[in-house]
C-alpha cells in the first residue's frame, strides 16, 4: 500500500446510478451505517425515495452466507450531481455503457483530490473517463477503478411497470477481479475497498484480485460470454415463452430456459477468442475449463459460490434439469444482454482483434446476428471504438506503457 486510504472512512459515499445496482449499492451502504448519497439524471428512477428509503433483500446467495437486509433512509437523493459528490470520498458509479459518456462528463467538473471511483460494471468506463480528464484538462488527483462485474445479482421490483422502492439480491460475490487505470494505483484502490460497505461480501469472503490491467477487466466480464450466445442463440425461446408457451410474462430467465449444451459449446468458443485476443495483447485475464459452462450458471457462480480444493466448481447446476437460480431476463430483444453486450463489448473485442491480428469468428456472428435482429449494422452504428476509448492510436507497446504506468 502507497498511502493510508482510511480517511474514507469518515467520508460520505457517493453513487450515482438510479437502477438496480446504484440502488443496492447505495442501500447496502447505508445499512451498514455510512452517510450515502445517490444521485440519478432521471427523476422517475428516484422519485420519493427520500420519503420511502430502499428496502433491500432478496435470497443474497453466497458461499460464507453474507447477508444484509433492510430499509435504507439515504441522506440525499438528487438529481444534482454536485450535490451528491461534494465533499465525498468513495464515487461509486453503476450505470449501463450507455448512460456513461453523460455521467462521466458532468463528474469531471465536480471532482476533488482524493476522491476514490469505483465502477460496477467498468465496461471500459475508466479508460473513457481518463481520456475525458485530459479533453477537459482535469488534473485532479483521483483513483479510477473498474470492476469485472458488479457485488450482487438484483433486480428492481416493478409492479405493472412501475418501480418499487424495492431491490432484492439474488446472490452476493465473494470475489471480484478489479483493475485502475493506470495500474500504478491499483494498491491504494484494493486498499479503499474496506471503506465501501458493498464490497463487504468480497473483503469477507475470498477477497478482490487484481487484474491485469483495465482491458483484462473488460475480458474478465462474464456478461458478453455468458448473455450474448444465450441470449442471441435462445431468442425464440424468449419470444414465444409467454405467446405460444403460455407461461407468465415476465418469468422468462435466460439461464434458466435458455441455456442448453450447444450454446454452452458456442460460450466457451467465443471465451476461448478472448484468451486469444488477450494473449495477443499481452496481458492476464482468469483461466476457466471447458465444463464449466455447462452449467445453467456457467462460470458465474465461481463469482459468488468458489471453487473447491481441486479447482473445480463447488455449486453445479446440472444443464439437463429444472433450475431457478438464475435471475429473469431478458425479456426482448431490447435488453442489455442485446444492446449493451453487443455493440459495447463484443465490438470493442472484434476491433482488439483487428488491431492485433487475431480471428474472432464467433463473436463476429453475434455481432451480425445481434444486429441483424435490430436491423442494424453494429460494426458501423456503435460509437464503441478503440478511437472512442482513446486507445485506437497505440501499438501493443505504447498500449501497455498507458495501462500500466499512464504514459501517452
């Protein structure tokens, strides 16, 4: 460690997300007795919650049986950016890819020296925000940090389509793979975890690791691998689960009914692209086999049940039978696991293996089929670039001398 990081201790928590994550974020917290405040650019996605708090529970599965439930009264609850940040010392940030030009935009202003950002998920979220900082000649001393994924599986409750004050958890992690751009701060930012009362479930549990740098984040999300096969390949299963098979709308979970052993198969083709692409590049991202995807939570619940003493997953979920583990989704075509995991991640790694002259297939046939669904060209229409993250001018070694250390 660098520098001693329990200042944050003493200091307000911000997070700015109003969805499911923001929320179970900023409600965990804050039952962990911390001042919280939660910031939103969309006032439907908060409105009265500084009358109703946040009710947080759900079945929270998790290895060590981590568990913290109940109602959060926030200290401020703004769509006030300013508000929530000043004086802050921990900015937790969990929004789709597509809210995070806006948001990171109006942070840049409002940053102080000092100030910890962690984001759940990255989604290159840091890299955008470092080459933000240098285009609004932002020179603030500030720790910026991604995540391969987020603390928890939750869901928001909606009742007829109307938001709940109500987040519930489907599973909590025990560990998560997090990186900070550049690399020479990734000491004082694994440090600052022990003041974010959201990471308790990993601090307690198997701990964080270190990633090889914020492009081993961005291979380390399980999203892409996982959602788009099951998601591109099982679409007819979502559309007819309720029209033709009569089931319940809304009940529809892409672990659950999608998944069988082709797409597993196809999952661990399009994973083993990316340890191509990474190898490529030069840098680490985590070993999975090949039976591990055929599971109806695939390499998922590594992050919140472990593996056992022979490296092997202590919870399977068996392919050929009934299963409610997994959350709902999606629900169409629209959803995140189409419109994010697409155009963001599986374009950035097709672009990665452009650049560095390597195959990719399979996530090419997402790319077209998940496109070919919206009638779009995601190859084309996706601003998601090697350019847009700021990175598209580098060769392999003046990559690394960025991520690593931060040299241009």
């Amino acid at each position: 460690m660098k520098n001693d990081m329990s200042y944050l201790k003493d200091l307000p928590i911000a997070v700015l997300g109003g969805g499911a994550v923001g929320k179970t974020c900023a409600a965990d917290c804050k039952l962990a007795g911390r001042e919280v405040r939660l910031y939103s650019r969309s006032e439907s996605s908060i409105k009265n919650l500084e009358k109703t708090g946040i009710l947080l529970d759900g079945v929270q599965h998790n290895l060590y049986g981590f568990e913290r439930s109940g109602k959060a009264s926030l200290d401020i609850v703004s769509t006030n950016m300013a508000e929530i940040v000043k004086g802050a010392g921990l900015i937790v940030i969990g929004i789709p890819a597509h809210a995070h030009e806006h948001y990171l935009k109006t942070l840049i202003p409002l940053l102080e020296d000092g100030q910890v950002i962690h984001i759940f998920t990255d989604n290159y979220a840091s890299l955008l925000l470092r080459k933000y900082m240098r285009e609004m000649d932002c020179h603030k001393k500030v720790i910026v940090g991604g995540w391969a994924s987020a603390p928890y599986g939750t869901r928001i409750e909606k009742i007829g389509g109307f938001m709940m004050p109500h987040v519930g958890a489907k599973y909590r992690a025990i560990t998560l793979r997090g990186a900070t751009q550049p690399m020479l701060d990734i000491e004082d930012f694994i440090e600052s975890i022990k003041y974010l009362p959201c990471m308790d479930s990993v601090t307690q549990g198997e701990g964080p690791v270190c990633g090889d740098t914020m492009l081993d984040i961005g291979f380390s999300n399980v999203n892409p691998v996982i959602h788009v096969p099951a998601s591109v390949l099982g679409v007819s299963s979502m559309e007819n689960w309720s029209l033709v098979y009569g089931n319940e709308p809304g009940t529809y979970s892409m672990y659950s009914h999608g998944l069988c052993p082709s797409i597993a198969r196809v999952q661990y083709q399009f994973y083993e692209e990316e340890k191509a692409l990474a190898a490529a590049i030069g840098i680490k991202i985590p070993e999975y086999k090949y039976e591990m995807f055929f599971s109806r939570r695939t390499i998922l619940s590594q992050e919140y049940m472990g593996l056992n003493s022979e490296g092997k997953d202590n919870a399977v979920f068996p392919l050929d039978k009934p299963c409610n583990e997994g959350n709902v989704g999606p629900d169409s075509i629209d959803h995140r696991y189409f419109t994010e995991d697409i155009p963001v991640s599986c374009k950035v790694y097709h672009d990665l293996g452009i650049k560095f002259g390597v195959p990719t297939p399979v996530i090419d046939s997402m790319i077209v089929l998940g496109g070919s669904m919206h009638e779009k060209n995601y190859f084309k229409e996706t601003k998601y670039s090697l350019d847009y993250l700021g990175i598209g001018n580098m060769n392999r070694e003046q990559l690394r001398k960025y991520l690593y250390k931060g040299i241009l």
